[in-house]
C-alpha cells in the first residue's frame, strides 16, 4: 500500500516507495506537492471540487476515515483506490497532519465489473430461456388442445 504523510496545506511531507510507485512520481518530485495535484491533477482541494477527501474529513473530524474512488497516475491513466486517512495528533488532541494508506483496487474494480456484467448476461439468457419454456409449455397444450378437437372431429365422422 502507498503512504503519504499530508499536511494542513495538503502538501506531502512523505511518501513511500508504493505511493510514488501508484502516482509515477519519484520521491524527490512528489516531496512538498500537493496531493490532489498528485493524485487529481487539480489545483484546488478534491473537497473544492466536490470530491469526497478521506485526509479533509479526518482532519475535521479528528478520526480515521476510508472511501473509494480514482486517482490519476502522472500518465493520467485512471487508478481505482481505497483511501484511509490516519490523524496524526500533538499531545493535546490537535490534528497537526494526516497518515493517508491508498490501496491499489483497480483489479479488484474491474473483476467486480465482469462479474456484474456476467450476471446480467446470464440474467438475459435465463428470462429468455424461461419464456421459451413457457411458450413451449403454451404451444404443446395448444397442439393436445388442437389434436383433441381433430379426434372428437374424426370420432363424429366415423359414425
């Protein structure tokens, strides 16, 4: 998982090998950039432009918090995350700054995503197959319906 220690500026104080290896920035560059640079490649703050921010809600609220959504790679290929903001507090409770762990999802996004797509398929397939049945079940008590009347006809000539 990637580390990033932020700070009130969201800037990045610290990053570990796996977070400049999910944004493809190296250490030297990404030291001292903002992290929704980094990862948004904006220039404001994701909660300004009304994304959900794990770091903004844990320095408000002054407890961990998680969510889901994309990065941006420095190739600006999309990277589907789990966030989890630690607060980093002084001994009298203030939140100085925030751990933030970023997960790498994207596989486990996209397996989801067939596996969705797989049921609806099959989804099709079986009402489709359901209402062949069921027009079969229609047609074959038509047909003893039809042969039934065919044989009251044939026992009505015979006499």
């Amino acid at each position: 998982d990637g580390m990033a220690v932020i700070n009130r500026d969201f800037e990045i104080l610290y990053a570990n090998s796996s977070y400049t290896r999910q944004t493809g920035y190296s250490p030297q560059e990404i030291k001292g950039m903002h992290c929704y640079e980094v990862t948004h490649h904006n220039r404001k703050p994701c909660y300004m432009m009304n994304e959900e921010c794990s770091v903004k809600n844990a320095f408000d609220t002054g407890f961990s918090n998680k969510i889901i959504h994309t990065h941006f790679n420095k190739n600006n290929d999309p990277v589907y995350v789990e966030t989890v903001a630690y607060p980093i507090k002084d001994p009298h409770g203030n939140v100085l700054s925030v751990a933030e762990r970023v997960s790498d999802i994207t596989g486990r996004m996209r397996l989801d995503e067939e596996l969705r797509q797989r049921i609806e398929e099959l989804e099709e397939f079986y009402s489709m197959a359901v209402g062949r049945e069921l027009k079969m079940i229609e047609l074959k008590a038509e047909t003893e319906k039809l042969r039934d009347e065919l044989n009251k006809i044939r026992s009505g000539a015979a006499l």
